[in-house]
C-alpha cells in the first residue's frame, strides 16, 4: 500500500479513537437469540432489532429451507435482468396486503430503498423537509437527492408548519419522517404532519422501520396506529431486517409510485436482487407478524415492567409505546462504561454515541422482543442498577 494511503488512513482512525468513539465489531456464534454466545461470552442481548423474536422463528427457518430446495442460494442478477423470483413477486403481494396499498416493492436494504425513493421523488429544484432525527439512511438519500433540505424540529409540527409557510413557491414538498425514531423510540405526530401536507399541497412520505409488526392492532405500525390510510400516508417504506426478522426492505404506495420506481430509480435498477429464499421467509414472517397479536401482548407487558423498573431507578424513559426505550445518560465515556459494565454481567446493551446522537445525548439503547422473559428483564434492570452505582460519576 503507499505510504500516502496509509497515513490518511492511520490519521483518520487515529481521529475517531482520540474522539472516544471507536466502535467495536463484535462476532457472534448462532442466531439472533436473547440469548447469544459473543466472541465467546454468554449474553443476554437486549439490542437486536428483531422485536417479534421471528428472526430465529423455526417457521421462518423452514420457509427459508423450502425455498433453499427449490431456488438455491444466489440471486443471479437484479430484479429486471432475472432475479425476480414468484417467490419475490409473492411477498410483493403479501406486504400490498399487509400495509394496505396498492403494490409494494422489496429492496435488498432499507438503505437502498430510502435512497431510490427520495431521488425519484425529488430532485434539485424541490424542497425536502426532514425531522431533524431522521434516520441516517434518509439523510443521506435527501443529500444525493441535490433537492433543498429543511430540517425542522424533532416531532414538532408547529416548526414544520413554519418552514413550510417559508418554503420557496417553486418545485415539489417532501416531508420525511421515520414513523418510529430508531434512537428514542417515540412515534412520529402523524396525524399533524398528514395534515400539514394536505394543507401544503406536500406529499408525505413516513420510514417506518421500527413501527411495522409491533404497532397496530395486526403489526401494520404507525399508520395503522393512528388509524391513517394511503390517502394520508402515500409513501411508506419499511424495512425487513427489524420486526419481520429477516433482510431486506419494501416500499409500499400506488401502483404509479411503484411501477416509477421499478422504471427510474436507480437503486432499484442496478442491483442484486436478494435471495429467492430470503423472500420466502419473508412470507411465512409476514403471516406470522400478522397474527401476532399474543407475541405483541407479551412485549408492551415487557415495555410496561421496564419502563417500572427504570423509574425505580430514576432513570427517565420514553413513554411504552415502543420497544425502544433508551437511557439517556449525556456523556459518552459514561455510556461507554457502564455498556461495558453491564456486558461483564452478561448483557448486551449498546452505547450509542454522536455523531448517531446528539452531542450530551449518549445512551444506552434498551430494545426489546417479545422472546424475551419477564425474569430477564428483571436480571437486567438489577444489572443496571449496580451499573450505574459502580460507574465514577454514576
Ligand atoms: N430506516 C430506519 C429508520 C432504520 O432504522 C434503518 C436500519 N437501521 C434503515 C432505514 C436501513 O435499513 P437497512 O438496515 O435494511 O439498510
């Protein structure tokens, strides 16, 4: 390698370890269970993102090694080559039905399907105006998109209200907004922001990751939630990676929307489609989510005992509407230590630092899943408490 790049490289990482906010990459043997073996350890992890527990589900598994039979393992080529597969085009239908739209499309990545959604939407003459929380994925799908950016106030449709009344009269209005914000767990006001657009003649376009499978009466997430339709909430995204257990994304809307997308977007276009057998457990985790209203019980009664225990510890906590409830505790290093705490009394709790949050905003991000017990919740909060004792400063 020349000694140019490596120095650039040395200097870079010498920057982030200097920063307090090197990131470790930890390896794990078996499935995404609460219960892991972690370069070696015996957690109980409390940060995946697979809040139904379907991620390990043995249905889904069994999906997966079905279609393994009958499709193998590569996807070939991307969507409009030939790697569109029944049993892609299935799926497809099932999340149509699932979210109430017309037509949904899978993505390979959440990330890519917030990219090709914001730029075949928008594009240097338009304006996007984002929640200043909005996921990273977002950010940067409005950034490549060249439209105007205006971000306003985290959750706050006054602000938005002002900007929009601000906005340059010429080009299109895109409001983006997680439906669950992936670090404070709270659910975007939608109703407001529906109503905003209509005001605005803006369209409304929500990234509900985090919302799908574990809000509403059949897991249909923040829309079903507030009781909003296709003709409130256009455009929704949601990925696959999160409640559904498995990989991927989908975009969900009118058949225009989509059929634009398939013809136009280039993050569509120009990539490998996923694996046959990824889609088909997919499926079989979508007629599950649907379903689970039992598994959903079980994880608001888990929100509800954590949300108990951690004002016990006076610890503050957003409201148990959602599985993710960080612990807000400023600084970095503080974060840092007692994460690395509680990991050497078996549990796996992520310390989320800027530039994912806010500076002074450092947390520990406590996600659950309904595989989760009652008694480890309650092992983790006792874990918790000597954490914080332990930790100088604490
Ligand atoms: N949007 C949100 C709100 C997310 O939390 C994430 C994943 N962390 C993504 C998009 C990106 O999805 P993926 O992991 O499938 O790329």
């Amino acid at each position: 390698m020349s000694d140019s790049l490596q120095r650039f490289l040395h200097k870079r990482l010498e920057t982030v370890r200097e920063a307090g906010l090197w990131r470790r990459l930890r390896t794990l043997d078996g499935p995404q269970k609460p219960e892991q073996i972690i370069d070696g350890q015996r957690v109980v992890a409390f940060c995946s993102n697979d809040y139904l527990g379907l991620a390990a589900d043995p249905a889904v598994s069994a999906a997966a090694r079905e279609a393994l039979d009958a499709y193998a393992t590569g996807a070939g080529a991307a969507h409009l080559i030939n790697g569109h597969t029944r049993a892609h085009a299935e799926l497809e239908q099932a999340l149509a039905r699932f979210t109430g739209r017309e037509r949904a499309l899978v993505f390979s990545t959440g990330y890519m399907a917030n990219l090709a959604l914001v730029q075949t939407l928008v594009g240097r003459h338009d304006t996007v105006f984002e929640d200043r929380w909005n996921h990273a994925s977002l950010i940067d799908a409005v950034r490549l998109s060249g439209a105007r950016s205006q971000r306003y106030r985290h959750a706050d449709p006054e602000h938005l209200r002002q900007r929009l009344e601000r906005a340059p009269a010429n080009g299109h209005r895109l409001i983006v907004t997680d439906g669950v914000f992936s670090m404070d767990g709270d659910i975007a006001p939608l109703p407001q922001l529906a109503a905003l657009a209509r005001e605005f003649d803006a369209w409304l376009m929500v990234d509900d990751a985090h919302g799908f499978t574990v809000l509403g009466e059949t897991g249909g997430g923040s829309c079903q939630h507030f009781g909003l339709d296709a003709g409130d909430v256009p455009i929704l995204m949601g990925t696959l990676g999160k409640g559904f257990g498995t990989a991927g994304a989908f975009v969900a809307g009118s058949e225009a929307l989509i059929e634009t997308l398939i013809q136009t977007a280039r993050p569509y276009i120009y990539t490998t489609a996923m694996p046959a057998a990824l889609a088909a457990a997919t499926l079989a985790s979508v007629r599950i989510a649907e379903a689970a209203g039992d598994r959903r019980d079980h994880l608001r009664a888990l929100i509800r005992r954590l949300g108990a225990g951690l004002d016990a510890l006076g610890l503050p906590h957003p409201p148990p509407d959602t599985p993710i409830q960080p612990v807000i505790l400023g600084d970095a290093a503080r974060a840092t230590a007692i994460a690395e705490r509680l990991r050497q009394a078996g549990f796996l709790v992520p310390a989320i630092r800027p530039p994912t949050v806010p500076e002074g905003q450092a947390r520990l991000r406590i996600t659950l899943s309904a595989v989760h017990s009652e008694a480890q919740v309650n092992a983790l909060l006792n874990a918790l408490e000597r954490a914080l004792h332990a930790s100088p400063g604490g």
